[in-house]
C-alpha cells in the first residue's frame, strides 16, 4: 500500500506580493578487562541481496594492578566466538530464523581493517598495540565491518528476526618481553592454537537482523517562497521530504499535480479569493533504494515571471507518495 504524506507551497504577497556490556569478566591476578561494544548489528533488511555494509566499531578496555616496566609493550588479540564453529575454519558466519532443517538463514562475515574476524584459531585473531590512557589503563577501538555475504541466489526471505547463536568477543591483552615481535602467538599467548592466559575477558555479542519490508515517509520542511512586491522576475525555493525503507527496498516516490492543476502548471491560491499564482517543482519523481536510515531528498520549486495579482497569502497543497518496488 502507498504511503503519502503532504507539504505544503506557500506564497505570501504584499504591496503587490507577499507571498532530535554486560561482560563475563575474567579476573586473573593484576589485570581486570572489560568488553564495551555488545551490539555489532541491528539493522532491517527489505532485500538481502542489497543490503548495505553495516560498520561500527568493537571497544575494550584493561586495566592493570601497576604499571609495566618501560622496556615492555602490552599487546592485544579479539575474535569472536560462535558455538556451532568450533576450533574449525568456516567460510560464512549465519544468522538463522527457526530450527530445524528448513530454517533459513542469513550469510554474514565480520572484518576489522580489512582482516576477516574468525573463531579461535590463530590465524584469525585480531592483533595489535592498544592504546595507553595511563599507566594502568589501556583501551582498544578497532572499526568493524559487516558484509553480507553467501547469499547468492538468496531472495524471497521469511519475514523475522534472524538470530546469530550468541556468539562472544573474547579479548586479551599480554605484557610483551623485550624483543617480542606483534605476532599472534605472542599478542594473544597461543598454546596449541588456543587463547589462554591473563587478562581474558568475555562479552556476549548481539547480532540483530531483521527482514520486514517497510516504507515510511514525512515532510522534513514546507516550500515557502520569500515576500515579493513583484512578480516580474522568477522566485525560488526548495522543500524536503524525508523517506525511510528497509534496507536493501526500491522505492519510487512521486509528487501529485496539487490542488489548483490547470494548463500544465500547478497554481497556488489566494486564500479567501479566486486569484492564481503558477509554480513549478522538480523533481516530480525518484527512485531510490532504502538503507533503513533516513534519507532526505530537496524538491525544488520555482515561480516563473508573470503577470502579478492582488496582495495576499497564496497557497498550495502538494501530497508525496513513496510505492515500495516489487
């Protein structure tokens, strides 16, 4: 079903014319981490096939019972770790709806500054120099990146919540000796392929996929033309509109003649009277895809030069309409 909203064109004449984690915490000895950023994604998706790369970023932070000596570097590892992956590499991360064998599910693959996240292995981990906020006190803020990928063929999803089989971040940071390389066995202390040691810390991670085709629309601002005494040169102004679809949703918006159509032009009317003003707007029509954001757009209007009538409010009502594309 159409959704439509209307705005208003409006001129007003004188003289002439006036027309707004939780975290499972390991507390080893000396050092105390805390996973901050829980929601990686919550997003609402009309087409999987288009949906748009969702970023953020992933926030930690340890602090230490005494400062390190000045000869030594700390050092950080992540991953995220999904249940159903086990120790084993995998090729796409899931997010299902239902259980069983005919579930569907959503193919998804989370990267940090171009390095594909992974689960437990080495070779997955994210590594790196955390930055020092005091003597005690060291914070990481690696950007994310989420694709969705392996969805090929994919199209005509149930509407739902997909789910991500709670999944966890788990982070480290270790002290390195001097000498030490930033490699995954020394940022993450890797024995036998595994994360172990102090300053482990484990938050659950939310992954909120929604598939719901939807379309909404509102005025953002009217057209107001500026006061004019005269009509003999061409007035400008502009209004906005604001749509909001599922990500991922073609959506055509259009623009209807007003109320006051004649001789191809719409017209904007004395209030209280029967005097006409002719205007134009651009454009009339759009297509777009939805990012389940707000997206505004500027429809320009214009009063040609012509002859000008009496003094007086001149107005007119325009209504926006945004059809979602099959």
């Amino acid at each position: 079903m159409p959704v439509y909203k209307i705005f208003i064109v409006a001129i007003s004449l004188i003289v002439s014319l006036g027309v707004n984690a939780r975290a499972d915490r390991a507390s080893p000895p000396g050092q105390r981490c805390t996973v901050e950023t829980t929601n990686l994604v919550s997003v609402t998706i009309g087409n999987i096939n288009k949906a748009p790369t969702i970023t953020n970023t992933l926030s930690f932070s340890c602090s230490l019972s005494r400062a390190i000596p000045a000869d030594r570097h700390m050092a950080y590892c992540w991953h995220i770790h999904d249940s159903s992956a086990g120790t084993k590499p995998f090729t796409y991360r899931y997010a299902t709806l239902g259980s069983g064998r005919n579930q569907s599910r959503i193919g998804f693959n989370i990267y940090s500054n171009g390095t594909r996240v992974g689960d437990r292995r080495n070779e997955y981990n994210i590594i790196g120099y955390p930055t020092k906020v005091n003597d005690t006190l060291y914070r990481v803020d690696d950007p994310i990146t989420v694709r969705f990928e392996g969805n090929e063929g994919v199209s005509n999803l149930p509407s739902g919540k997909y789910i991500y089989n709670n999944p966890q971040t788990h982070v480290t940071m270790y002290m390195l000796q001097p000498g030490d390389a930033l490699d995954y066995r020394n940022a993450c202390g890797v024995t036998n392929g595994d994360v172990t040691g102090t300053g482990n810390a484990k938050g659950n991670t939310v992954v909120d996929i929604n598939i719901r085709t939807y379309c909404d629309i509102r005025v953002g601002s009217d057209m107001v033309f500026p006061r004019q005494f005269s009509l003999k040169n061409p007035v400008a102004a502009q209004a906005q509109v604001v749509v909001n679809c599922s990500a991922g949703t073609d959506y055509n918006v259009t623009l209807d003649n007003g109320q006051n159509y004649s001789d191809n032009m719409r017209h904007m009317k004395l209030q209280g009277g029967d005097d006409m003003i002719a205007y134009s707007l651009t454009p009339e029509q759009w297509v777009d895809t939805g990012s389940s954001f707000d997206q505004a757009f500027s429809i320009y209007g214009e009063v040609p030069a012509q002859a000008t009538p009496p003094v007086g409010a001149y107005r007119d009502a325009v209504v926006v309409t945004v059809d979602i594309i099959k």
